[in-house]
C-alpha cells in the first residue's frame, strides 16, 4: 500500500493501546513516518507525564504550546483545563478557569458529570481538526484501561445532558469518532497472552459500543528471527541458554500473532524489538522507516 495514502485515509488517527506496549513511541514513529511521506503533522499528547517530546526530539516535555519539532511535525499537549481555558477564551469569558478551579467548582463538575474532562479533550481535537492544523493529527491517547471510557464519553454525556453547550459538544464529538474519513483508531499490542487478550476486547468494544474505525494494529517490539539458529537441547553453556530462550520467544511470539490475527482479523504493521537501554528520538527515526516499508507490504 503506497504510504500516502495509508496517512490520508482519516484526518486524525488515535493510537491506543495497554500501558507498557509502546504506545507512545508508536505515535512518535507513526508521526514522523506521515511526514517522511511530505504530510504535515500534527501531535497531541493528552498526558503531562508523557515521554512523547523526547522520542520527538525535544529537548524538555510538551506543553500546551504549540511547538515546531520539524518543518512538516507539530506538537502539543492538550489538558481538560488548558481545552476549558481556550473554549472560555473563545467565547469570550478569559480568565474565568483559573477561578473555577481555585473554587474547586470544575473538580465537583466532573464528579458529577464523569467524562467532562475526556469531552473537553475531545472538543479540543474535534477544533483543531476542523482548523486543519495539519494534514494529519495523531492523537497518544490514554492507556487501554482509560482509552475505552476516554472515547465512549461523547454518548455517555448525551445521555446525561440533553441540551445545552456540553451536549453540543459530545454530540460533535461523536460525530467526528464515528466518521471514518475523520478519524480512525490504532491499536498498539505485544505479542504476548495479556496485550493480545486486551486488543481484542478493546478493538470490540471500540467498534460496537462506539463505532470508531479501526485501522491496521501495530504490533510492537517483536524479536527478529536469527537464521540457522540452533539450541542443543542439553548444553548449559550461556549461547545455548541464550538459543534456547530466543527460539522459545520467536514461537511464542508468533503464536501470539496467529491468535490475535484470528479475533482481530487487521492487517498487522510489525515494529521489532530495539536492544536499547533508552529509546531516542533517532530510535524513532530508524522505526519509522521499518513502519513505511511495512505498510508498502499490505
């Protein structure tokens, strides 16, 4: 499949995943592979914690300014009291949210209301689509655990308030989740039992409680083959111990990929395993183009 037009099927593409597969540095690879294809890209971390700006190659964390990290790559972190204070802002009201939350008021909101703090991000993104910031927005949503309630609260919140500006809000939310030419969600997984179990559910419950598209799942940090590798079964020296785990690791692994592909019948984008202490912004760099000549193989 030509690059391209794998970046240009949606305009915004979510990467979910269970915390620990590499969800983030997928969004980095993700991000700069679309712009190795010349697309300008735009990427939205919704964690402050996030490690997103150094696999980007920054120097220090994202903020809420936007940030030049190449000529074609944008980025950002989007918060529920940063996209509160630019919705105030627009409408005229600035300053009000640093009140609102001093009082304390926006925490009792939440409670009250649970999935305000996820519609905001959402209406973030929903407004910097419609701005077209970039030819392409991807979105480091919140691990597997959260990425569910994260992306259902749009109709969760219509059920609750059926009029006013949160509703709006959630009601175009929605809208934009279920479009496929607007949005579309990747799926990020280990080839290992608890990530694959986790993808399959979450990929369920993402198509038929939501509605959202899913695109390929990337699974990640899997170990290459060794050519005419061969473990003595009985030899304790250290390269046969070393054999025997790699073999043990490869069959597992693709029999991981064997079950996965059988409950998630997606095309798979395979990223290897990288035999590094930290990962770098040029560890994102090389996986990028391992991703590009992987989606060329679909």
């Amino acid at each position: 499949m030509d690059p391209k037009a794998f970046f240009t099927t949606s305009r915004v593409l979510i990467v979910a995943g269970k915390g620990g597969v590499g969800k983030t540095t997928v969004t980095a690879v993700l991000a700069k592979a679309a712009a190795a294809c010349g697309l300008t890209v735009r990427v939205v971390a919704i964690d402050e914690e996030s490690p997103l700006g150094g696999l980007l190659g920054l120097p220090k964390p994202l903020g809420p300014k936007v940030v030049k990290v190449t000529p074609q790559i944008t980025a950002q972190l989007v918060t529920p009291m940063q996209a509160l204070d630019d919705y105030l802002r627009d409408h005229g009201m600035r300053g009000v949210t640093s009140q609102l939350s001093r009082l304390g008021i926006l925490d009792v909101v939440a409670s009250a209301a649970p999935g305000i703090d996820d519609i905001l991000v959402l209406a973030k993104i929903k407004q910097l689509d419609k701005q077209q910031v970039a030819d392409l927005m991807i979105v480091d949503a919140p691990a597997a655990g959260h990425a569910i309630p994260f992306l259902r609260a749009p109709r969760a919140l219509r059920e609750i308030i059926s009029v006013g500006p949160i509703n709006t809000q959630a009601v175009e939310a929605g809208e934009m989740l279920a479009d496929s030419t607007r949005c579309q969600v990747i799926l990020v997984a280990l080839a290992e039992e608890t990530p694959v179990n986790e993808a399959i559910e979450t990929a369920f419950a993402l198509e038929e409680d939501i509605g959202v598209t899913l695109g390929p799942i990337v699974v990640n940090a899997l170990y290459p083959a060794v050519d005419d590798l061969v473990a003595p079964p009985r030899a304790r020296s250290a390269i046969a111990t070393a054999a025997r785990f790699r073999l043990a690791r490869l069959q597992a692994q693709e029999e991981h990929r064997d079950r996965l592909a059988v409950g998630l019948p997606l095309p798979q984008l395979v990223l290897p395993f990288v035999f590094d202490a930290s990962l770098t912004s040029e560890t994102t760099d090389t996986l990028a183009e391992v991703l590009l000549e992987a989606i060329r193989a679909l």
